[in-house]
C-alpha cells in the first residue's frame, strides 16, 4: 500500500498537470485509511490468537459467557457477546 502511495513516492515530477495534487492527496488519504484498517485487524487477529493460546477465546470480554458460534463465524476477532456488543458505548 505504501509503495503505491504517491505522497511516498521518489518519483514525482517537476511540472505535473492540473488535478494531480488533489488526485495524490485522495490517493494518500485512501492509502492512510487502508494502512490503519489493517493495522488495526492485524492487532485484532493476534489478539484473537493470544485469547486462543490461553483458552479464553470465545468468552465474552464484558459477561464472561460464551460470544455465539455464529458471531464468531461471521466475526472471528468479536471478543463480545451479541448482548454486550448491543450495550451503548461497546465495540466489538
């Protein structure tokens, strides 16, 4: 993703054509959204995998009960239960 980022790049010339600037800061912005989107599911991913080695994956970080079979199908790295996920002020 960095590589493809214009603002990142070595490469970018003297006299560029009109909208280029405006065209390289959406392409930044998107790169910048998609860098922290996947840095913030690869976080979520090891900690799903740390909760597995300990045994603790699958219980619901806010009751303790077991988060649903078909959550954590459909949400693999979900560390709440449908219940909880619903209470205002939770994510996950």
């Amino acid at each position: 993703i960095e590589k493809d980022d214009p603002v990142k790049s070595d490469s970018l010339p003297e006299s560029m054509e009109s909208g280029t600037e405006s065209w390289m800061a959406d392409v930044h912005g998107r790169s910048v959204a998609i860098s922290e989107n996947l840095r913030k599911l690869s976080d979520k991913i090891k900690k799903s995998l740390n909760a597995l080695k300990i045994g603790k994956y699958g219980k619901c970080e806010s009751c303790g009960k077991h988060i649903e079979v078909a959550r954590l199908f459909a949400m693999p790295t979900a560390t709440l239960c449908v219940v909880c996920s619903k209470k205002p002020g939770k994510k996950s």
